[in-house]
C-alpha cells in the first residue's frame, strides 16, 4: 500500500518515525474510529506531547488530518461512482451530512457539487470541439476536483 500524507509540507522539515507511523496508521485505518489515545499510543507519547508533536510537524491537528485523509477517499470513491451516503460509512463519516460538512469544508463544495461538475465537465469535453473550451472545462475541473 501506498501511503500518501496530505499536506506536510510544513518548512521542509522532515516527518519523525514516531509521526510517521501514525500517519501510515491513519491512512490504514481511515475508516475506522482513531481516538487521540489510540494515536498518541502509536506514536509513544502522551496525548498532549503527541498533539503538540503532530501539529509541529505536519502543521495539522490529527483530527484535521484524519479528515482530509477521509475527503480524499471520499474523492475517490465518488469518481467511481458511489453514492454520497454510502460514501460517507465507508471512509469513516458517521453520515451523509458528516461527509458533506468535512467535505465543504475541505474543498469549497459539497459532495453533490462535486460529482455535478465532474459530470458537467465530461459530458461538455464529449459536446465540445474548440480546443478552448475544452481548456476552459479542463482547467475549471482542475480547480473544483483537485483542489484538497
């Protein structure tokens, strides 16, 4: 399995063993509830050196964290084609509105919206044949889907 840590870029500074294996954990288990002690005992400190720790280095709350993992999954499985509330269980949300608060929050839109433009934008790029619109369509994708 690949393990893809959203946003750590924090100054270049490099992700510590401990650190990193919470976030191979949080990535592995996204779906599942993490609680603070769970993590902290991952990583082999108390919660609040872990807290203070995790956000030093990734520039993140591990809660905030835990959502953009779970947004970016959630991501992924609507572009198969999942409906938003079964969705919503299988990355961890507890419900539909749980996934579209998360999911507003992290990307501007709802997951509607979301799938909305996704669709929008492939069926004018099968309509259209300008190149310009089709790069008007391609970079307005780019912006509403990549966007976490």
């Amino acid at each position: 399995m690949t393990v893809q840590f959203v946003g750590l870029a924090r100054a270049g500074r490099p992700i510590s063993p401990a650190i990193g294996d919470v976030l191979r954990t949080i990535d592995a288990s996204f779906a599942q509830p993490l609680n603070l002690d769970t993590l902290a005992s991952v990583a082999g400190l108390s919660v609040s050196r872990f807290t203070a720790r995790f956000r030093g280095e990734t520039g993140l709350s591990p809660h905030r964290y835990l959502c953009l993992v779970r947004v970016r999954r959630a991501q992924d499985l609507l572009r198969a084609g999942l409906a938003p509330s079964v969705v919503a269980t299988d990355v961890g949300f507890f419900d539909q509105s749980h996934l579209c608060r998360h999911f507003r929050r992290v990307l501007g839109i709802t997951p509607r919206d979301y799938v909305a433009a996704r669709e929008g934008c492939a069926t004018a790029s099968l309509s259209q044949t300008r190149t310009s619109q089709t790069r008007t369509c391609a970079e307005g994708r780019e912006a509403t889907c990549h966007a976490a």
